[in-house]
C-alpha cells in the first residue's frame, strides 16, 4: 500500500520540502505532499500525503495548529526567529514579570490579521518572499485573518521565556513573537519552536526518519501509513440516510434544507474555523440521533453550508466523494 498519510517528526535545519523529498525516495511515490509548511528552524508534526492521499491535503491543513517553542527577549531579527540577522538589540522592562508577561500575551488572541513575514514561503508574483528578501526586498502582502486561541506563557528564564501557541491554520507563530516583542518595547524572536499539534495528529505519532527506516525494514509501509478517512476525522461529522448517500455518490447535488434537518436533529455543532464537513452512512439501520449505530462509511466532504437559516432551496454539491466502502474507525 502506498496510499495514506504519514505523520513526521521533522528536524531542525530541514526544510517541509526536503522532507517530503526523503519519504518520497523510501516509499517509491510520483505522488506526495505536506500538509502544512514548518519553517526550517522548526520541528514537529509534518503529516506527508502519499498517492491518492494527495487529494485531501486541504482538509488536513484546514485542522488547528499547537506550537510550544522558547522566545529571546530584548533581541530583534529580520525573520523574527534565530535563523536570521540581528537587526536590534534593547534592554528588557525592569518590570517585567510572569503576570505582566502572561497579560501582554493575551493581546495577541482572537481574531487577528496578520500579514506574511518577508522570509516566508508566501507567494507573490509566483516567488517566495523569502526569495525576495534575501535580495533585499521586503515585500509586503496584504494581512490575513487568522484565529489565534490561546498565546500561553509557560515558564520565564529571562532573557528566555517558554510558551505554547494553539492557533488556526496559515498562523505565523514567529510573527506573534515579534508583535509581542515590539509591544513589550524590547523586540523579541524564536529561538526554537516545534509543532506537537497539527490536525488530528499529535507528536506523540510523529516518527524521525531514523525510526521511520526501522519500521519500513521491519513490517512495511503498511506499519506507518495512515487510512484517508482516520485522517480526517478531525473534521466535523454528521450522518446522513441511504438516499442522500446515493445522490451524492450519483452526482446529484443534495439541498441545504435537506442537510439542516439531518443537522438540527442531531444536535451538530460546528467549529468556526473548519470549513468542512463529513457526511457519514451507517451501514446499521439510520437513526437521526445517531445512538445504536453500529459502523458507518464516509460519503462525502463537503463546503461547511453558511446559508442554513435563510435559504431552503440552495443546493450543496460535494468537494470529494468516497463512491464505495470506506469504514471510519470510531
């Protein structure tokens, strides 16, 4: 099998690409992708998509992010992390503490628009910015909006302080660094960052290349690779009956009041920041609270609707469809 999702650990010093460049040498793939850039100076969780696992990138990288990493204080460069070039130096606010600290970090949380840095893979013209500002232009794309959930400071060794950032995708956690940074008056960049959190995958999945080897020597590829639908369950679910299964899966689109009724007698919450959602067939009889539902198939994922309350004949057609048997793990 070489259809799945692998989750890395990746080291310092690599870049995302790199690493996708050595699984895809071990695993023999034409086709394979990360789902969510770490910067070269950080590590962590790099889920990597091999074959038709390639397909569901976006839904990966729409999962939330949690970074723990050590900020320097009193010291600013020009890609706000120890990767780059000092550019200022100042001297910390005598009264500095845990609590004031804390209290500044919480600024940075909510709803925030945050443009790319200079050194960034952001894309303008076709080229990195990195690309540019290595040529010394710093250009400047316009902010986006991102959601930041928590900014926590974990443990003070001034001049360095620990902390842990749970954020929604497209996030630049070194950016937050350096606002916060600024604000405090001193300037502030990473010195190490790692990513123990991305979607539904944790570090604790995350496999180094070393262990990677050994496990491929010893069971294979199926030892590592993750099936398509675990890997989204991150996204919100609902279960659909047998006749909206087989209008998706005959290409006929389904009817957002159908959906809302499928969704208010199940009680469904939405997460704001997951644009997605799975539609789910039990292969037991269909029950619309769900309960005594002994397996269920996904179907479908499909744009989360926005116009439930006001429009009942809009129509929905999916983003991907699953045409046969796909069991999802509970």
């Amino acid at each position: 099998m070489r259809d799945g999702i692998l989750v890395m650990d990746k080291p310092s010093g690599m870049t995302s690409f790199q690493m996708v460049q050595e699984v895809r040498k071990r695993f023999k793939v034409k086709k394979a992708g990360h789902a969510g850039t770490l910067d070269p100076l950080a590590t962590g969780v790099l889920p990597i998509c091999l074959g038709r696992a390639t397909k569901i990138v976006r839904f990966i990288m729409a999962g939330h992010k949690v970074y723990q990493g050590t900020m320097l204080l009193g010291v600013t460069t020009d890609t706000y992390d120890a990767a780059g070039r000092v550019t200022e130096q100042r001297p910390l606010p005598s009264d500095l503490d845990l609590v004031s600290l804390q209290n500044a970090a919480k600024k940075f949380t909510g709803r925030l628009f945050q443009p790319p840095p200079p050194f960034s893979a952001a894309k303008h013209k076709g080229r990195p910015l990195y690309k540019f500002a290595r040529q010394g232009i710093m250009v400047q794309k316009e902010s986006r909006p991102v959601q930041v959930f928590s900014f926590e400071i974990l443990e003070m060794r001034l001049p360095e302080v620990d902390f842990r950032v749970h954020c929604s995708k497209g996030t630049y956690v070194r950016s937050l660094v350096n606002e916060l940074g600024s604000d405090l008056g001193c300037g502030a960049h990473v010195k190490g960052l790692q990513r123990i959190r991305s979607g539904p995958f944790d570090i604790g999945q995350a496999l180094k290349i070393e262990t990677l080897d050994e496990i491929l020597e010893s069971k294979g590829p199926s030892g590592v690779l993750i099936p398509v639908e675990k890997a989204l369950a991150h996204i919100p679910a609902i279960e659909i009956d047998i006749d909206m299964a087989a209008d998706l899966r005959n290409g006929r689109p389904i009817l957002v009041s159908r959906l809302r009724e499928l969704m208010e007698s199940q009680d469904h919450e939405s997460d704001p920041e997951l644009p997605y959602l799975r539609l789910l067939l039990c292969r037991a009889p269909f029950s619309k609270n769900g309960s005594g539902s002994q397996g269920k198939d996904l179907v479908s994922v499909v744009t989360w609707p926005t116009v439930l309350k006001t429009d009942n004949h809009k129509i929905l057609r999916p983003i991907k469809i699953w045409p046969g048997k796909c069991a999802v793990a509970d």
